[in-house]
C-alpha cells in the first residue's frame, strides 16, 4: 500500500482519535455519566474544552472527503510519487496540529494549520495537471 494510501487510513483514525477528548467531557457534564440515549443533546451542553474539542471533531469528518478524493484522483491518474506522497503526509501532520491546536484555544495556529491541510488536498486534486 503507498504512502498516501495510508495516510488516508491514518486520516480516517484521526476522527475517532478526535472523539475520545469529546466523549471524556461528555463524561465531566454529566456527572459522571456519558448519555448514550441522547449523546447529541449532551454535546449540545458542552462549553469550553468541550465544545471545542467536539467543534474539531466535527472537522475532521469535514476534511476527510475533500483529501481521499484528492489522493484517489491522484491514484487513478497515474500519479503517485514523491509529490503525492509529501502533500499526503504534511495533510496529516496538519490535521494532528490542528486537533492540538484546537483543544489547547490556540485559533490563529489552528487556522493556518488548517489552511495547510486544505491546500494539500486541492493540490492533490491538482497532480493531473502538474
């Protein structure tokens, strides 16, 4: 399995890593207690490290399509080298910053960590042409 493929699987880890901080302050709201019947409405309490630890996990199924797509487009225009294999590896180590940077309310590093990992998805879109 190539580089890029695997930083896909990676990827799709990191939304449930993302989970685990999410699941841990549903825990601390409800005293103890994870609300299974109603998780939605619990999270919907969340303030603070909470909510932004559920705001980044939210994200991180929202960049997941957009970067599989541009690895697979990558893949199936012949196009798997260095250049894929370094846009998919520093989209990673993006999105490992930004869940960091998110739960420690660094914003303007979250931000631009965040701008990374967009752009090496459209940029891997983009290999075709490059």
């Amino acid at each position: 399995m190539s580089i890029a493929f695997w930083c896909i699987f990676i990827s799709a880890l990191l939304i449930f890593v993302a989970k685990a901080p999410v699941a841990k302050a549903m825990i601390k709201e409800g005293g103890g207690q994870y609300d299974n019947r109603h998780p939605r409405a619990q999270q919907a309490r969340l303030t603070g490290f909470g909510a932004r630890a559920l705001a980044a996990h939210l994200n991180s199924f929202e960049a997941f399509p957009l970067f599989a797509a541009g690895v697979l487009m990558a893949h199936v225009s012949n196009n798997h080298g260095s250049l894929v294999d370094m846009l998919a590896v520093t989209f990673v180590v993006a999105r490992v910053l930004y869940l960091i940077f998110y739960w420690a309310d660094l914003h303007w590093q979250r931000s631009v960590v965040w701008v990374v990992g967009l752009l090496c998805s459209l940029l891997l879109m983009l290999t075709p042409v490059l």
